[in-house]
C-alpha cells in the first residue's frame, strides 16, 4: 500500500490516507442516517475539491475496522458526488476475512469499474530477487532454498528470516537457526493476526495438532464447521504460513500457542490430546501434549501418562518418563495410585541419581489426599514403611507396622481383616522386628485395596530382595543373574544377588558380574544404574583384598555422589573408602572422610553397620582402641536388634576381640572369639595372638590356607608377615623368609601400604620382629615415648583443639614457649601440622563410647 502510494505522488496524484480524511463522527445510531448530514456533506465537498486540482487517490487499509464509516461514506460519495470525479480508491481486505468481510464484498460488487488484484506469496525466483537487494546476505543457493521454505514466500517473512540469521556466517539452512521469541517469530504471529479471526482460529488448531493437523481435526479441536476452517486454512495458506496443512514452521506453532492465555492454550492442548486419543494416537504422543498442560485431571490423562513412561524406559528415555510419572502422581486422587507412581518415580530415579532418591521421597513424600483422611491415609504409611525397610531404616519402619500390626493381632481368628492391611502390608511384616506371630494365621487376600479399588499386588512385592533371609548357593545366584535382565524392576532383584556373592566367599564372581550389568547400564545411558553397580564392584574388590580397585570404584561413586546424603552411599562407598585409607595408613584421608556430616536417620539404619565398622578399624589403626571397641560392640548390637542373618553381619566379635587384647584384655577376646562361627582365616590370625608361640605358626599356616581359598589377598598378606614373625621367633628364619616374600608379593599386587608395607619392609631389612609376650599381640613402641613431660602436655592439649593462647593459659607458660615446645614435638613425630597431633598422641581424658 505504501508503495502504491508512493508511485502515485510521484505521477501527480493528491494521496490521502485514514488521517488525510479527517475525523468522522465516533458513531451514529444508523450509518445510513450520517449521509445526510452536514459531516457527511463537508467531507464529500473536501473530496471534489481536491479531485479538481490533481487525480486523487484515497488508500485504507483497514476499511473493515476502525475505519467502517470513512469507508462507508467513501463508498456513497462515489456513488452521488463523485461519480465523474477523478477519484481512485485503493483497499486492502482479505479474500473472505474479517467478521463483516462478506458485507464489504457485496459493497464492492456494486461497484462497476472495480478491479480486484490479489496478491500472492512470492514464487522460488521472485524471492531469489528480493534476497538479491540485501546486499549479498544470502549467496548460498542452499541457504536461498532454506530462506524461501521457512518465508513460503511472504516477503515480511523474508525479511524478518534476513535479519535474524544476519549477525551470524556460514549458515546454510536458515529453519535451524530459527529461535522462539526471535524476529522471524513475531513477524509470523503479526500475519496469523492479520489475517483475520478464522485464520487465527485455525492456526491455533494447527499448531496444537502439529504434525496431526488435518481439516477433520481442527474442525475437532476448534469445534468450527467445515466452512469455517476451510475459510481459515485458505487464508494462512494466502500468506505462506502453512505447507502440507500445517504452520511451516516449530517457531511460528510456539508463537502461537504463547500468544493464547494459559487456560486457553491448555483447553486446546487438552482437546488436540482428546481429538488424537480417540483417533488411535501412541501415547507417547498424546503424553507430550498432557505434559505442556502441565497437569493430568482425568482418569485417562494419569492412565495415558502411565504407558508413556513404560515406553520411554522401555527406549531409555528416562528423562521423559520420569517427568510423565511425576505430573501423573501430582493429578491421582486415589491414594493407593498414587502411592504405585510414587514407587515408580523412586525406580526411575535410581536411572540417574541413586544417592538422592532417598531422601527424596523419604522426607519429601507429601501424604495423598484420600477418604481416610491425612494423617490414616493406608497407603502412604505403606509406602513410607515400604521405603524405609528397603533404605535400611528397620526401627522406623516397625513403628509404621506395628501400628497396622496391633489390631490385626488382637482380632479374633477368622474375623474379617481391618480395612488398613492389605497384602502389601502382610508382606512388609516379616522384615520388621517384634511383629506380632499371630499375623501368620491371617490368609492372604487375592488383591491389594478395597473392591474397585485401582490398587494391585504387582507394585509392593516383598523386599526380600534388599534384605534376604539367607546366602542362596552361589550356583543358585548365578543361575537367577543368568537369567535376569536389567530393568526397573528386576534391578531390586540384581543387587541383592551381587551381595550374596560376595557374603557367600565369591567376591571374584561378583566382580564379574558387577562389570557384565556395568556395562549394560552403560550401553543404555542408565548412570545411576551404572553407580549402583560400581559400589557392589568396589565392595567385591574391597573382600578380595584389591585395595587399589576397592579405593578406585569407591572413590569415582564418591565422587559422582557428591554431598548427596544417602544412606547407601555411606554404608557402601564411603565405608570401603574409609576401610581402604585405614588400611594403607593413609589415616588424616580417612579422618576427613569420617567428619563429613551423615544423614538424618543414618545410624537407624541397616547401612550404617559398615560404615560403624570401618570407623572403628579407624580408630584401632590410631591407637584409641576403647572408642574402637564401642563401635564393635555397638554393630554386634545392631545385627542382633534388626535380626539380621549371620550372612549379613560383619564379623564384630573378631573386630572386638582385637580391640580387647590391645587393650590387654585376653579373657573378654578369648570369650568372642568362642562365640564366632564359623572359624575363619581372620578368626585364626586374631587367635594365634592368644596362643602360646610354639602354637602360631600352625594357627597362621591354617588362616593363611583358609583366606587364599577365599582369595583375600590384602588379609593374606597380613597373615603371612605376622607368619614371618612368628617364625622368626621360633628361630626358623628359612621359613620365616619364605612367608615374607609371598607377604610382599602379595601387598605389592592387591596395592597395600603403610603399616603393612613399613612391616615388612623392617622384617625384610633384618629387623627383628616387636616385642610380643607370650601371649597377646605384638608390643607397639609408643611414638609420643620420646617426648618430654612438658611437651607431652603441651600436645595433648593441642590435640584436643586448643590454641596457643588457650594452652599458655591452661599450663601457665608463655606463647613463645608453647610454640617452642611444639616445633620440637613435629620433629620427634615427624609430623609437620597439629591436624596430625590426635593420631599420634592420645589425649589424656576419659574416653567415652
């Protein structure tokens, strides 16, 4: 219009445009009533007179908007006045657009000297013209292809598509770099509005539908006739905004639908997703649409959300179907389905983040709104039963049963089973302590809920998995790892079996199989899986004596973990971290790794026997063997509290009784050692400590048999020098020297070093092995022996933490001296920090366990 108008000044035509006109009246009860009135006859006098002087020519470009009345008086002043006067109007109006377009066509039909122009999308080589007058922007012909697909032709989007790929060289397909919110997208939505309201209409529809739009389905979605959608997809397709029935482009269709208020773009995203349902649609499909909506209402919305999910995990695409199960759980109102998505989001969770999922749903698991009310909702008291006997955390788990527990064990035999027990819980009952014995006689119900229920049994089998009641024989584990495939469900089954392997003297096989399901979980993208199974690898090697693998698998878990707080991680990684740095002396690492603050509930549960464990070898490595003792007896107590199976508990007894006889205490460890069963290499190296010297060697020949059978190397190669020491205090240094070779071998190989390492070292350099009485363990010279008594104190209540300042004080002595005092302390220790002071000095107060 611009450009018409234009040509006609320059040809010396008068042009007048809405503003030239003048103002007309707001409004008139009639428009026919206006033609009569002085306005009316003002405005066509204005005209005549200017149609005299030079050609005149009038240009609107919304004749059927704010605009109606000039148009109409323009309209019957051609007809009366101007009839003979040289005068040109020139309009733009779409082809059948606007609510009163029909009206303003019969309006020009009377028209006699009309003459209609329509204007077209620009073809393939009228678009290669326009882009030539932009000064070489697009001289690749791939990029002028691109530019004209993505335009259709219409020359603002031409335009808009040169200015937003401008800044950037090289590109040659434009549709790739197109972006939401850019230029090229308001440009697009600007003629969608322009195009009128049927054209807006539809072009909601197709970008709803997307590549599922056809005329059916919008007339569907949009519940418009077939006239009207017709009308619509006409005059997109007049301004090169759709190609095959639908927008050209992903960025116009986000446009669009941004452009739409959110209740509107969720009623038409709802009707699309109700429109391709009933049409047979995937649900995958139809899920993409319920998860722009953000929330599922209907019955089939969560069902729908719930396939989705079981075909993405079945592609490993996790992350879609863990967001498809959280806006399911968000929308359920039945409490038990909620609780079974609930139960499905932890499975994927552990996909990519095992060490969080947790505390996640432990402490975030917000109870389901339900007919029994919040706080006696039955199934999210089953499910957090349910999460913490699978995390460990059997005392408050009992708690949550026994509450279910008491009434059903008071009942009467045969009396019908409260509502709130249902198979779920009958199976969660065995796992905790003190459940009553009279839940035996109840029978179990065919179906989890109450009739018509949307509850099932498939969702809450018994986690005898993560807990097993015995060691199954090891053919018996690899035939069911043999057989299983890794999945959501069946990876609850996999784990525990890899345990088994280990608990049952084959730590070599688990290994095998952990690296198999590593691999596995590796090729399917599944990372958490691929951890999970990286801790039962670091465990493997850890009883095998591997230190160096041990610390290597642990460490990378740790790591990737970060500070998430889990209990699997504390009691697994973490643990084997802490045993292996204790092992190779590497004792300030494993101090550092035992200050990290543990999770809520940690010691409450099952896994924090490992890691009690590991920090009391700690503390027996620092010489503070009464706080190491408690940690013993504290994980014996734990075992027998939670019931577990002998399977499954650390040999403590052996842990204590070491911590015992350093203690010089030969009758309370010869008391333990009696009660373990069964007898096993670490038992017979501890016992020969209790033997008389002549009996050693035939002790520690007989542990040193038993642990190369179960291929411990690192426990091997401790034997074996305390073999060598033994030896050698019977005079037998042939023997001695040959235990000690395979001793060093042996340490060399599995990665050992401190203590170990420095022991053999001065037994191979001829040293002569420590003091040992006739009974007991060998005597350990103290380091701190050469300390002086003012120096002693001054240590000691360094290592308690205190400064400088705060020991003159306490001891009555100058700064200058207490910092004298402790320079000549890090040289007799061979320290060089204060950090290093508590596991060299032991601190002169009451220890307390």
């Amino acid at each position: 219009m611009e450009v018409f108008a234009q040509h006609a000044r320059e040809s010396g035509a008068t042009v007048l445009d809405s503003r030239g006109l003048g103002c007309a009246p707001a409004s008139w009860p009639k428009v026919s009533d206006s033609y009569g009135s002085a306005e009316f006859q003002a405005f066509t006098d204005q005209l005549a007179a200017l149609a005299e002087k030079s050609p005149l020519v009038v240009c609107l470009d919304d004749p059927h908007g704010r605009e109606e009345l000039k148009w109409r008086w323009l309209l019957e002043a051609t007809r009366r006045r101007l009839r003979k006067c040289r005068v040109m109007l020139v309009v733009s109006l779409l082809p059948l657009g606007g609510p009163r377009g029909l009206d303003f066509q019969c309006d020009l039909l009377r028209q006699p000297n009309l003459h209609r122009i329509r204007l077209h999308p620009l073809d393939r080589d009228r678009t290669g013209e326009l882009l030539d007058t932009f000064g070489g922007v697009a001289e690749d012909e791939a990029l002028r292809e691109s530019l004209y697909a993505a335009s259709g032709g219409n020359p603002l989007l031409v335009r808009a598509l040169v200015e937003e790929i401008r800044p950037h060289t090289g590109i040659r397909c434009a549709a790739s770099w197109l972006r939401p919110g850019g230029l090229f997208a308001r440009a697009a939505l600007d003629c969608v509005l322009g195009s009128g309201p049927y054209a807006a209409l539809a072009a909601v529809g197709m970008a709803a539908l997307r590549e599922f739009s056809d005329s059916a389905s919008l007339a569907a979605v949009l519940r418009l006739d077939a006239a009207e959608v017709a009308r619509g997809e006409s005059l997109l397709q007049a301004a090169g905004l759709t190609q095959a029935g639908r927008l050209r482009h992903p960025v116009i269709e986000a446009a669009v639908l941004e452009y739409l208020g959110s209740g509107e773009r969720a009623t038409v995203l709802l009707g699309a997703a109700e429109v391709l349902r009933e049409r047979g649609t995937d649900a995958r499909t139809i899920a993409g649409y319920l998860l722009q909506v953000g929330s599922a209402v209907a019955p089939w919305h969560i069902a729908t959300l719930q396939r989705a999910a079981d075909e993405a995990l079945e592609q490993d695409d996790t992350h879609f179907a863990d967001t498809c199960l959280r806006v399911a759980r968000e929308g359920a109102t039945d409490c038990w389905e909620r609780a079974r998505l609930t139960v499905k989001c932890f499975q994927v969770m552990l996909r990519t983040d095992p060490w969080r999922a947790e505390q996640w749903y432990v402490h975030n698991l917000a109870p389901a709104d339900c007919e029994h009310g919040v706080d006696a909702c039955p199934a999210s008291a089953e499910l957090r039963a349910r999460l913490l006997i699978r995390h460990g955390r059997l005392g408050e788990a009992a708690l949550i049963v026994e509450a279910v527990s008491g009434p059903v064990a008071e009942a009467p035999l045969g009396a019908p089973r409260p509502d709130s027990v249902c198979e779920a819980w009958m199976r969660l009952m065995p796992f905790v302590p003190n459940t009553p014995d009279a839940l035996a006689a109840w029978p179990s119900p065919a179906v989890v809920g109450d009739g018509g229920s949307t509850g099932t049994t498939s969702w809450s089998d018994p986690p005898a998995e993560e807990l097993p009641e015995r060691a199954r024989h090891v053919h018996e584990t690899e035939e069911q790892l043999r057989t299983s495939v890794l999945g959501d469900t069946t990876l609850a089954l996999i784990l525990p079996e890899l345990t088994n392997l280990v608990t049952a003297g084959r730590p070599d096989r688990a290994a095998l199989w952990s690296e198999h399901f590593m691999r596995e979980a590796d090729k399917r993208g599944a990372e958490g899986w691929r951890q999970l199974f990286m801790a039962v690898r670091a465990d493997a090697a850890l009883a095998m004596g591997r230190l160096t693998d041990a610390e290597s698998y642990a460490a990378e878990v740790v790591d990737l973990a970060g500070e998430a707080p889990s209990c699997w991680l504390y009691g697994g990684p973490l643990a084997v971290l802490i045993t292996v740095r204790t092992a190779t002396g590497r004792y300030e690492e494993a101090a550092r790794l035992l200050d990290r603050p543990v999770p809520e509930g940690f010691f409450t549960s099952v896994y924090s026997i490992p890691y009690v464990r590991a920090r009391g070898r700690f503390l027996l490595a620092v010489n503070r063997p009464r706080l190491a003792l408690s940690d013993f007896l504290t994980v014996g107590q734990r075992a027998e509290r939670w019931h577990l199976h002998d399977s499954l508990r650390p040999s403590w007894r052996i842990d204590a009784a070491e911590a015992w006889l350093r203690l010089g205490n030969e009758h309370e460890a010869g008391q333990l050692l009696a009660q373990h069963a069964p007898v096993d290499g670490r038992w017979l190296r501890v016992k020969a400590q209790l033997a008389d010297a002549s009996e050693r060697p035939s002790l520690l020949t007989r542990a040193a048999e038993d642990l190369q059978a179960t291929g411990s190397a690192w426990e091997l190669a401790r034997v074996l020098t305390e073999l060598a020491e033994a030896y050698r205090a019977l005079d037998q240094p042939a023997r001695a020297d040959l235990a000690l070779r395979k001793a060093q071998q042996l340490a060399d190989e599995c990665g050992a070093g401190g203590p170990l390492i420095d022991r053999i070292a001065f037994l191979c350099l001829g040293g002569s092995h420590p003091q040992r009485p006739s009974h007991g363990p060998a005597v350990v010279p103290d380091p701190a022996a050469s300390l002086s008594e003012s120096e002693r104190k001054v240590a000691v209540l360094a290592a308690q933490g205190l400064t400088n300042r705060e020991i003159s004080a306490e001891l009555y002595i100058t700064v200058s001296t207490v910092e004298q005092h402790l320079t000549r302390v890090y040289k007799k220790l061979d320290i060089t920090s204060r950090q290093e002071l508590p596991l060299h000095i032991k601190p002169e107060l009451r220890e307390t366990a």
